[in-house]
C-alpha cells in the first residue's frame, strides 16, 4: 500500500518536470508544487468526466485542462496550448535522447 502511494506520488513529481519547464519557458508564473498539483487536478478531472459523459470526454477533458494550466500558471488560453505542446515536445526529446545515449528503449 505504501509502495504504491511512493509509486503514484514519484510519478506526478516527475510528469511534473516537463510542464514546469514548459511554463517557465513561456514566462508563467510555475513552481514545482504548482506543477504537481496541476497535474493531480488534471488526472482527477480527467477520470471524473471520463466517468460522467461517455461521449466526447476526450475534448472536454482537454479543454479543461487548458483551463487549469490558464488558471494555475497564470497564463492565457493560446500559452496553455502552447504550454501542453512544448511539454509533449520536451518529452519526446528526452526519450530520444535516453535512445540516443543509452540505448533505452521507452516504448
């Protein structure tokens, strides 16, 4: 049981990385803790809706967290985009680059 709360908890902090840097290179206003929690309100939100509306959950759920990382980081709705976006481009470019220099294949 503690285990697996260690496990989820080091999985947020480290999902975390990415969108803080993300934030913080479009000049919002992240910290770590402001990081964690965006994400654990995003996963949150996300099983909620997915459990209540069946249909188009997809981009309800999208559009709510842009509208968490407007609200938490300070930052308007085209910089959420922008900011969701640089963080799935700055883990891409870890993972490529774990491939590159170790040989650790991710997938």
């Amino acid at each position: 049981m503690a285990s697996n709360f260690i496990y989820i908890l080091l999985t947020y902090v480290v999902s975390a990385i990415p969108l803080n840097i993300a934030v913080k290179l479009l000049e919002g206003k992240s910290s770590w803790f402001k990081a964690i929690l965006a994400n654990v309100i995003v996963a949150v939100l996300s099983y909620v809706i997915s459990a209540k509306i069946g249909n188009y959950s997809g981009i309800i759920t999208f559009i709510a967290l842009l509208f968490i990382y407007k609200i938490m980081f300070h930052i308007g709705w085209f910089r959420a985009f922008i900011a969701w976006a640089l963080q799935g481009i700055i883990i891409a470019i870890f993972w490529a680059l774990m491939y590159w220099l170790l040989g650790v294949v991710l997938f």
